[in-house]
C-alpha cells in the first residue's frame, strides 16, 4: 500500500496543480471525547463506587465470575473473595501455606516503563477485540505493540519514545502499511510480573534502557487484577473480570452483571452500558410506570441530549450515576426509550446543551412535563414548550464534514477527499469528479489481464490502458469472472445477472444508467434451426449451452465426456469437436459454442449445418444497439434515480452480505450539472473510516449533487487509483476482474 503523503507529492509534481484546501466544518456536533467515545463502540462505564485497592466480593446463591480466555467461575454462597492488583497481605501460616503452593512459579520482577511519547492506532471497550487486533497488526508493523487501558479502554500502542519527533517517523511508517493512528503521549505504570529465573537479571537491565524495553516486560501484557479466596489464595488472574448474579461489593447488596477492571493501582467496579439503556434507566429512576409514554419519550429526548454532554466532558466513564439501581429495568421505560431512539435536542448544527445550559446536567424532569402529556400533547410538542429553540434530530442523521483536500488531475477531472466523523464512526470519502462536457476524456471498462477469467491489481490495469484515473467496477468470481454485464468495444465478455443495474456508455461518451436483461441465441440462416444460449464465458453446467469468444482466451477448457464443442467463424459454422481431453482453439474472429451431450439433435445436424451463415442475436433490454452502446459494466443496486434515493437491491437479487450493513463501497453518480462522480468510501477501519450502508451512501450522493447512481463492487475490492497510486484507503489487497477507467480519447 502506498504512503498517502506520497501519492500527494507525486501528483503535485505530475500535474503541476495542487489546491490543498481546508473547508470549515459543516456542522460541530462531534468533539474530542466524543469521537473517541463512537469509535470505541460506544460503550459507557459507570462507577458505582469509588476505584479501591481491593474490593471484597460476598457471594450470594447464584453469582458467577467470568474472564476473557477462561470459563466462568461459580462463587460458593456465603464465601468472601477479593480482587485486587496487588499482593494481599496474610498471616504468616497462611502466606507459608500460598508459598508452598506456589514454589514452582517463576518469582516476580517490577516492570518499569518510562513516559513517552507512542502512535495510538486503535481503541476497543473490549480487551479480546484490542489483543486481536494487536496480534494482526504485528504482522506488518515492526514497532513493538502494547496495549494499555485509559478509561476502561483498551488502546493499542505502537512504539514507546523519548521524543514525540521519533513517534510522528513511525506514525509514517504506520500509515505506508494502511493503518491510522495519532502521536499521544503514554505513561505505563509499574506492575509485577512473572519471569523465569534465568531472564530476571537480562530483564532488570533492560528496564533501565529506554528504546530496549522487552514486550515480555510489557506490562499491559501481563494480567492486571488477581481473585483471591477469603484465605488469600489466588484462585485466577485476568486484566477484566465480569460478575454477575446477587452479591455483596464493600458491603453494598448488588445484582445483575458488573465489571472489575484496573484503574491504575486501584480496583475500579462498574457497570457497563450504552446511551439507550442509561436512556432508560434514567427514566426508571425518575418516573413511575405509570406516566404517560409521551412525557417519558420527550424526557427520554432530553436526557439522551444530556448524557452526549457528558460523553463529550467526561468521556466514556461517566461519575457520579452510581445512585442508580441497574439490578432490573421495567419494559416500559425501555419501550419508552426506544419510541424516540437516537433523538436528541440540536441548534445551529450543534447540540442543544452549548445554548441551554441546564441540559449539561442530568436534572429531574420539569415539573409540568406528566401533566401535559396528560393533556394530550405529543411528546414533540413537550419539548418544544419547554424548548422552543431547539430542534429534535436523529443521532445518525448528525454528520460532520470537511474537505480535506482537492487536486486537478488534468482538465475536466479533479480528486477531492471528504472526512466525516459520523454516529457511527468516521468517514473517509474520496471522489474523482469528471467534466462529461470536457470532450477530450473518455469513461470505459476494462477486463484484467484482457481474459476471462483473470484477475489483476487495479494499478496496473490503469498503467496498462495508460489512463488517467480509474475505479474497481462489477462483482466477479473468485476466479476472475465478471458476475454481471460487461460490454467492451460492442463485443459480450459477460452476460447481464438478475436484470441488475448498469452503466451504459454510448459512442459520444454520453453515460447512463439502467437495468439490463439479456436473452443470446444463435440463427442458421434460411433454415429452422435457432439455439437459445445460457451464457458467455463462464463455467458450463449440466445441460447449459455457453458461447466462448476471444475474451475468453486462445482456447477452450478441456472438453470431457459430457460437452462437446462446434466452432464458428467469419459467421459460419467450421465443425464439431468432441474428443475429451481436447482444448478446443477460438477463433480470432468467431467464437465456439459448447453443447451437452444430450443435445443430439444438434449435433446430428451438424453435416447439414456446416458451413452455413448464422446471426449471433444479442437482445438486451434496453437495446444497446438501438442506444449505439460500445461498453457497459454491471453493479447494482441503483442508488438514486430522478434525484431521489431508490435502492433496489431486492429487486435486484443481491444478498444480506451486499445489502445490510456499513461496509466499504465503490459508486458512479451523475449529476445535474452533466459531471460524472467516480466515488470510493473506506471502511473496516473502526479507528480509519467504518464504511457507510447503501442507504447512507445514496444519501451523500446526493447531497454532492448527483441525481442518478449505481453502486459497484465494495468490501476489498472498493479502490481509486489515480496515474498509478492508490488515492484511497482499501480495507484489503484485492486483485480484481474488472475496472472503469477515464482515460484521455484519442486524437
């Protein structure tokens, strides 16, 4: 993957222009503890008590412990454990007692970080995903990783330095390998350790040699709490222990599922939710079941937009909610919650607690607030007497936006990229906007490694065709065939798939879009004698009849018992071939079509059919010929159509896979101004850029300006390439089959 700050320098000296450019941000909803509280998954920590050195647990009948990489541990009723960083202290026959059961075990050694400054690349609320993580990135990153918790994250680190100059070269090192990350500083507390006899001298040393810390004196690595029984034995260690059940914690009677994470020396004990389920049990805490649904829904508004002012001060952990009783929630409050789901109050494109001040505090509802709901007013029209400045949103409707840079390739065509910072996480857009009424460029498919099947990296297929800028197009096969239309030079390299949208590209270069269904079948002239055709350079299947061009290669695949195969060209029949084994040649200019066996009353004709005049019918629908069409590529689903979204991926027969979710994608617009938008957006990068849904792509769409769109092939194959360099970001290393190229028409 090439370094981005490169591929920059490259196409400043290539095409001479370079506008860096910084467009305001449209909207300020989302601030610094806030994106970090979205990436992170969005989880919230509360305290329920103070962070302590030990915490002493009293099991009741049913409570059980559990920790990442083991099972769960049944507590036995009655007992007392602690949990704790540190060392307990025991009587001496007890401590006799651990020792004696613990001879075999390495001794410990004090692990000792000094502060630095390291490359953050990723945060998760969850230690697995953070190990997992860490574990995939070490293949490619060569700086040693740590992971370290802040605020009940766990934060991948890469690289510990003396100075934040050493961090930003690696920060570049990073990024050559597509992973984004942000100079901080860090500070790594010292904890003890297991280590083996014969390392603790080499290891004591290291310690003292800042840029030599070994990984194995990590001590993010090593487990941050330990459970002992009531007599101090150690029963298990992990960095997080989840308890759940009816239990004592310091003497206050719990129930329901909790946390125990380590906040540095101390133990922190916490309940772990998201901003819909505090929604609700802030609602219970305050109201009685029996209030009405609007005064719960417009406080359940109110609340929501509170708690984001929290995120957004505090971060994640949110102090002082331990008031509130998280042992059970009633239906109703969540039914209530989720009546006004993600609505929250904003003003001027921010959130309404920068222009009403009493919203930055978790108050108990206003006084009149049951009583006009009682009144039958909506729970719209609550909160607009009691805040009639504010407007209510939907958090995924909230999108920040910036335009980080744009460049002109040559005239006509220019490269912009859009950063988003979204409810879902952030956005990277990267768009190459082409001036259609710019005569001296051309839109045009083309096939990797000129063959079906056959799959080739997008870089070189630009290199190849010498073109300008180019984007992945159609689905394919793991093989390398296409999967759906692809129309070259007025020639069929891959029948159209469930009548699914496509780009139609006309002998002016006009571009359109439409759904295409296709029937081929080959005539005998003068005679009565027509075959339906099945399909065009792929795969025979039982009792199918494929038609094989030059697209397909110099010959055949072998024939077998099943096939056999005869042979056109210059429009007449040359003869049949049926010896398996054989790898029948395709003519230049004709092509071979492959029967099954069962179709005797073909092959017993063919002495009669032998040198005859046929006609190859393409009949699409619409009529690419009538359209003068020389190229097309298929994609699906339409996107928008007259301006307005219409996404038909039913319709269309695409599965869950393409359909649901955030995923990265690639997508051509066109706008009402006759530009052409050749769009990528990046995605499976939770630090980097989510991906967006269909939907959500449609939407952005248009509101650069584009009234019709298809989407394209996404997932890993979703990539820009511009004179050679990758402008965007790709969630993998894809080859593809084929792409959709601008390239500068000939003379």
């Amino acid at each position: 993957m090439k370094k981005f700050r490169k591929i920059l320098c490259t196409i400043l000296f290539t095409l001479v222009v370079l506008l860096s450019l910084s467009v305001p941000i449209s909207a300020e909803f989302f601030q610094a503890n806030l994106v970090d509280f979205v990436k992170s998954e969005r989880i919230i920590t509360i305290p329920i008590f103070a962070p302590a050195e030990k915490i002493e647990i009293t099991a009741g009948n049913d409570t059980v412990l559990a920790a990442a990489g083991s099972g769960e541990l049944s507590l036995e009723p009655g007992k007392k454990y602690i949990i704790s960083q540190n060392k307990i202290e025991l009587s001496t026959e007890e401590q006799t007692a651990v020792e004696n059961q613990t001879s075999t075990e390495f001794p410990t050694v004090p692990v000792v970080l000094n502060p630095g400054w390291g490359i953050q690349i990723m945060a998760s609320s969850t230690e697995e995903k953070a190990a997992a993580y860490k574990k995939e990135a070490a293949a490619e990153i060569e700086a040693e990783l740590r992971i370290i918790e802040e605020d009940q994250l766990f934060k991948v680190i890469a690289g510990l330095y003396p100075e934040r100059a050493q961090a930003e070269k690696l920060q570049k090192e990073i990024e050559a390998e597509g992973y984004k990350g942000w100079p901080r500083e860090i500070e790594i507390k010292g904890k003890e350790q297991q280590t083996a006899p014969d390392k603790v001298e080499t290891e004591l040393k290291e310690q003292a040699e800042f840029e030599t810390e070994s990984s194995e004196n990590n001590s993010s690595d090593s487990k941050g709490l330990i459970l002992y029984n009531q007599d101090g034995k150690k029963l298990r260690e992990a960095y997080v222990f989840e308890i759940k059940g009816e239990f004592k914690a310091n003497s206050k009677e719990m129930r329901g599922s909790y946390q125990f994470g380590p906040l540095a020396n101390s133990v922190l004990f916490s309940y772990k939710t998201d901003i819909e389920e505090l929604t609700a049990h802030l609602l219970q805490n305050y109201f009685s079941p029996a209030a009405p649904m609007d005064a719960l829904k417009a406080q359940a508004v109110v609340y929501r937009t509170t708690i984001l002012y929290q995120l957004e001060t505090q971060g994640a952990k949110l102090e002082k909610l331990g008031y509130i009783d998280f042992s059970s929630l009633s239906p109703i409050f969540k039914e209530a919650a989720a009546a006004a789901a993600d609505e929250v109050l904003i003003k001027d494109n921010e959130f309404f607690y920068n222009h009403d001040f009493s919203l930055r505090k978790i108050n108990k509802p206003k006084t009149g607030t049951v009583a006009l709901a009682q009144a039958e007013y909506s729970y719209q029209e609550i909160i607009n007497y009691y805040y009639e400045r504010s407007n209510i949103a939907n958090l995924n409707d909230l999108i920040d936006s910036e335009e980080k840079f744009s460049a002109r390739i040559t005239q006509g065509l220019h490269l912009k990229e859009i950063r988003q910072m979204s409810w879902s996480g952030p956005r990277v857009i990267t768009i190459i906007d082409y001036d259609l009424n710019n005569e001296s460029l051309k839109l045009k498919p083309v096939l990797a490694q000129s063959t079906v099947p056959g799959r080739e990296d997008l870089a070189d297929l630009i290199k190849e065709h010498q073109a300008l800028a180019g984007v992945n197009g159609g689905y394919f096969h793991y093989s390398g065939r296409p999967l759906g239309l692809l129309y070259i030079n007025g020639e069929l390299v891959s029948e159209p798939l469930y009548n699914r949208s496509s780009i139609l590209i006309d002998q002016e270069n006009n571009i359109s879009f439409a759904q295409v269904d296709w029937q081929g079948e080959l005539l005998v002239n003068n005679l009565d004698f027509k075959v339906k055709l099945d399909g065009v350079n792929k795969e025979v299947k039982a009792e199918e009849i494929i038609l094989f061009n030059y697209f397909y290669g110099p010959r055949m695949p072998a024939l077998d018992n099943q096939h056999y195969d005869i042979v056109v060209r210059d429009d007449k029949i040359l003869g049949v071939e049926s010896e398996a084994g054989v790898q029948t040649a395709i003519p230049p200019d004709g092509f071979v079509i492959r029967f099954p066996t069962q179709r005797t009353d073909i092959r017993n004709r063919i002495s009669e059919l032998k040198n005859k005049e046929i006609t190859l019918n393409y009949n699409f629908t619409p009529d690419l010929s009538e359209k003068n069409i020389i190229h097309a590529v298929g994609g699906g689903p339409r996107l928008l159509e007259a301006g307005e979204l219409k996404i038909t991926g039913q319709e269309e027969g695409f599965q869950n896979d393409i359909l649901n979710g955030r995923a990265p994608r690639t997508a051509v617009a066109l706008t009402g101004d006759n530009h052409l938008l050749l769009l990528t957006i990046d995605g499976r990068q939770n630090n980097f850029s989510v991906g967006m849904t269909l939907a959500e792509v449609a939407q952005t769409l248009k509101d650069l300006g584009a009234v019709d769109a298809v989407n394209l092939d996404g997932g890993g194959s979703a990539r820009m390439v511009i004179r050679g360099f990758t402008m965007n970001n790709p969630s993998e290393k894809r080859l593809i089959s084929n792409g959709v190229i601008v390239d500068e028409r000939d003379n």
